[in-house]
C-alpha cells in the first residue's frame, strides 16, 4: 500500500506537467479559475497517473472509473490532465473559453472527452456522483467513482443531503474528496462561514473519513488505498491543500480564486515550476 | 354535461402502468421523497425493492442522484409535489438533468389547485413556465387514466427530459379506451367553427362543459385538449385560428408562462386571432377544496363562456 519511491517521483513530475499544461491553457486567455485549478493537481496526478481504470481512446468505456468534479470551476486542471493522457490534442487546451470551444470554464461531460459529469452550479455533484455510484451499485459493476468538492462548496446545502444519503448508503465504491484549501472567492472560508471540524462532521455522517496532505502524492495514494479497503462505508479524503499551489503570483495570495493575470507573470511561473525538483515547488 | 369519475386514481393508474414497463424493462427505477404513500410509488418498492430509492426529504439530491442514475443508463422517475419537484429542485432540473443530457422523468403530482387542502405554500402555478423554460424538456398533463396508459410507455423512450404534471386524484373519464396519443399533438375534442377552446388537466371538462352551453346558444366551440404543452403543437393551433378565428385558452396554472401564453407565442407570430385566457390571474394559491378553489380563481365552465363570448365580441366587431 505504501508508495515506492520511484512511483512517487513520477507522479510528482506528473503533478508538475499538470501545472504547467494548465498555466499554459489559462495563459492563452489572461484570466481564470487558478487557485482551485492549482490545489487539486497532486489529486488529479495521482487519480490519473496511477488510481483510475480509462481508456482515452475510448473515454465512455463502460468499464472506467468515474470522476466528478463538483467543484467544476477546477475545470481547466482537468482538461489539463486530460490532454497530457492523450484524451484530446495538447493543442486544444489553447481554446480555453474561446466561443464554440470543447473546454469551457466549468467541466461539461457532452463537450470535453474525459469529463464524466456536468458541474458548475456547486452542491450538484454531489449528488449526481451517488446517484452513478448508487447505479453501477445497482448493476454489480465495480467501477469506481471518485467525486472533488471544494470546501467553500461545503457551505451547500445540498453538500449534507448527500453526505447524509451517501452515509446512509453505504456506498464503498466511492470515495469523495474535499480540496480544504481555505479560500473561497470573497476570501477565507474561517471569515465567511467556517466548517468547523469537517472530519468530525463526515464521521457523524456515518462516513470513513480520513485528512491527509492534499500536495503529498504518497499520503493521498494511501488514504485512497485505506478507503478501498473499507467495506460497507462511504469514504471520504479531506485534503488539506493551499489555494494557488505552486503557482508563483497566486499562492499565499488572498483573492486568488479568479484572477487576471499577465504573459509575463505566466511565463514565470512555469519557468519557477521548470527549474524546481520534484514536489518542492 | 356529466363526466363520469374513474374508480381508479390517476396515481394508481400512473403506478400500476410503470410496473408494466419496469416489467420489461429493468433500467426504470423509482425515486420519492417521502411521499411514497401519497404518490402510491410504495406500490412500486413492495415489488421492486431493488429499484425504488426513498431519499427522504431531499429533493434537491433526489433530482441531483436521478441524474447520475441516468448517466449509467437507467431510466429514473422522480415524485414530489409538483411545488418540490419542479420549483425546490429547478437548478438541479436545470443544469445536473436538462444542461447535462441526462433523461430525468419528473413527476410532479398536485399541480394548482389540486393542492387543495394543502394549501397556497404547496400550490404550483408556476410549474409549467419553470419547466418550458428549459431547453429540450417535454412537458405533459394528462388528463385521465386512458391518455396516461397510453403515453407513459413514450415518455419512458424519451432520450430527452420530461416533466409530467399529474392530478392524483380520480380524474373524469375524457377518453374511451384504446384512444391513442402521441406526445407533442394535441387531440380535437370536439368541433366547431365559432371559437376554438385549448385546455389542459382539470380544464378539459370544463372546456367540454363550456361548449355544450355555447351550443346551446347557436356557438359552435372546437375544444382542443393541449397535453403536450411543450413542444406545443403549432400546427394544429394555426389551424384552429384559421377557421374559427377566435381562441380561449384554460389551464390550472398562472395564465403568466403557462399554456394560455405557449398559445399566445404561436399566434401571434403566425396567425393572430383575438384571444382570452382562463386560468389564475396572477395570485398565490390558498386553502380549500378543488371546488372552492376553482371557483375562487375562476377556473370553471361559467368562466370559459364568459371569455368565449368576449373573444367573439372583438371577433365581430
């Protein structure tokens, strides 16, 4: 279960493509969604370099896992992953938000291959993850469903019908994960409406619930590799994460959940993330 | 005129013809939110156990979970009351069914005044203008047990949403047996030269009871009964407009967004006639019996005449 060391560089390099593959894509645009696109990487790089059962030849292939990305604003690090596992051409991550483009600011599953579900409007994903989770259930199929909320998103109501429906459920063939970057777009979530203790909350939701370092391609490998492990319970992974991650204008930054940003500013950052070793960015 | 009232109720009649298809169709499943007793889907659980899901009293997850069961291929029945289903749970109906392609058939049951006794807060009179908003959604009110047979084995092929307004209760007998409907055509109830009547749901025998009195009168009404609401048929009510020249339209809805507007739009781009609407002039629901009610908001026979002889007023003058 544990990580060998070799694993870990390589899908820590992966995170790095990832980030820079996504700075590329927004460059080409001049604004976006970049802090909740750079704190979900090192969980994209270990769901796609290593976790998940796909083809991307063949992206609705009925034996797949399945990702949800409720938070769908993160869309363009996924369309990031997405290009560098060959889903569709590198090229098309230029299109970004451009008119009539197959990559829109928030994940569409009719538009880009590899998008498994529609989000955007926070809160949905939640529940559209357990009712596919809840039908391949239903069909014997043990595919996976792998389901990103953002924390900010956690203030949803319809966030907690699901956890206490997916609790109840007992669904071991998903596992859900909370990016707790502690930002969200009018600033930081203990200022605006705090989660408290968010494990403690999932637990009384009768979820196995477990807090890792959500940057740490070895101790998320493991929390999903505990999770699987756990019959007869809904997991949950609460990855502690920092807004703007290895992005060197928006980490530590306090609005950084949409920002504009410079050709310059842009080329530095993927220059910072080029010249830094493994996980140290 | 007398209707006769079936035996069974439109809940029962709705229920008993899923299972005939669940039957032969293992991908239909059934979720509620805590109304399976009044929506009868506990008939469905006890028979199916491994396809009806009671989600409790969360609609909003509900529609969210029909979603993502649709998105494996299963053919999901949502049930509420119509307030829930369609304006609780609108943003879930909107982006996670319709936006995302995924075929949800929502049921909405005790739309308008059939509410009743629950109530203006449980009273939709918004329902249909919500739901037509939405791209690709169908939207149907049956009116008896007949038309729901019929049309329930459609709209469970229907690769595209749907939302069906359904009156629990026993509903008049409309339709002799065998009739056959096809979604999106309406159905000629009876004819006439003077004015055409385009009704739905509970409307449909008072627009037939209209009628009789107008005949009476020498006035020859066509009644329409318009169960598709969307995607209306247009063609038919072109028609109607080109020979009778006079259109009342009658729903148990606001007459804001609901048929009598989806009428307006089609007329008045391609054949406007003078035209008068019966439905609930704007006003929140309130308590009482469906007959109270319907006198109240002048949802009755009285009420269409009324509007048939003002529309044949600005017809001949």
């Amino acid at each position: 279960m544990m990580l060998e060391r070799e694993e870990q560089q390589r899908l820590e390099e992966l995170a790095k493509e990832i980030r820079i593959a996504t700075l590329e894509e927004f460059g080409h645009l001049g604004f976006g969604h970049i802090g909740g696109a750079m704190s979900i990487v090192e969980l994209l790089a270990v769901l796609y370099g290593k976790v998940m059962r796909y083809k991307p030849e063949e992206p609705r292939w009925d034996g797949r896992d399945w990702l949800v990305l409720s938070k769908g604003h993160a869309g363009p690090a996924l369309y990031a992953t997405l290009a560098l596992k060959g889903f569709f051409p590198y090229d098309m991550l230029k299109t970004l938000n451009q008119g009539g483009t197959n990559l829109p600011s928030h994940a569409d599953r009719n538009k880009t291959p590899g998008v498994d579900m529609t989000t955007g409007s926070l809160g949905q994903g939640m529940s559209t993850g357990l009712g596919v989770a809840l039908g391949l259930k239903m069909d014997g199929k043990d595919n996976y469903v792998y389901l990103v909320l953002g924390d900010g998103e956690c203030q949803e109501g319809q966030i907690w019908e699901g956890a206490l429906y997916g609790g109840n459920a007992k669904l071991d063939n998903l596992i859900v994960f909370v990016d707790y970057n502690k930002q969200q777009l009018d600033g930081y979530v203990d200022n605006i409406n705090p989660l408290g203790d968010l494990r403690a909350k999932w637990e009384t939701f009768g979820w196995f619930a477990q807090e890792v370092d959500g940057h740490d391609v070895a101790q998320i490998y493991e929390a999903i590799r505990r999770a699987q492990e756990v019959e007869g319970k809904s997991s949950v992974i609460i990855l502690h994460t920092i807004k703007g991650k290895g992005c060197t204008f928006a980490e530590g930054v306090e609005f950084n959940h949409h920002m504009r940003f410079t050709k310059e500013q842009i080329e530095q950052a993927i220059a910072a993330l080029k010249g830094a070793e493994g996980n140290a960015v | 005129m007398r209707f006769s009232i079936d035996e069974v109720a439109m809940k029962d009649a709705y229920i008993d013809a899923l299972m005939e298809l669940a039957e032969e169709n293992p991908q239909i499943v059934v979720l509620d939110a805590d109304l399976m007793n009044s929506n009868s889907t506990i008939k469905f659980l006890k028979r199916f156990p491994e396809r009806a899901i009671n989600v409790g009293v969360q609609e909003a997850n509900m529609l969210g979970m029909a979603a993502g069961l649709a998105a494996v291929g299963k053919i999901p029945f949502t049930h509420t009351f119509a307030c829930f289903n369609a304006r609780r749970a609108l943003d879930q109906i909107y982006m996670s069914v319709a936006y995302a392609q995924l075929p949800v058939k929502i049921v909405g049951t005790d739309p308008g005044v059939t509410a009743a006794f629950n109530g203006g807060t449980h009273m939709p009179l918004e329902d249909v203008g919500f739901l037509r908003g939405i791209p690709t959604m169908t939207v149907i009110e049956p009116v008896d047990n007949v038309m729901m047979r019929a049309i329930l084995p459609q709209v469970a092929a229907m690769d595209t949403p749907v939302y069906l307004r359904v009156n629990r209760k026993q509903p008049v007998k409309i339709y002799a047996p065998g009739t056959e409907f096809t979604i999106g055509k309406g159905k000629v109830l009876r004819d006439g030269d003077d004015l055409t009547i385009v009704a739905t749901g509970i409307l449909v025998p008072e627009a037939l009871e209209a009628a009789e009195a107008l005949a009476e009168e020498g006035i020859g009404a066509r009644v329409i009964n318009m169960f598709t609401i969307k995607p209306i048929d247009a063609e038919l009510l072109i028609k109607a407009a080109q020979e009778t020249g006079a259109v009342v339209t009658a729903e148990n809805h606001n007459v804001i967004n609901g048929l009598g507007s989806a009428v307006a739009e089609v007329l008045s781009q391609h054949h406007p006639v003078p035209m008068e609407r019966v439905g609930v002039q704007d006003l929140f629901g309130e308590v009482g019996s469906v007959e109270y009610l319907q006198q109240r908001f002048g949802l009755t026979s009285e009420a269409i005449v009324e509007k048939a002889k003002a529309v044949l007023g600005r017809k001949n003058s």
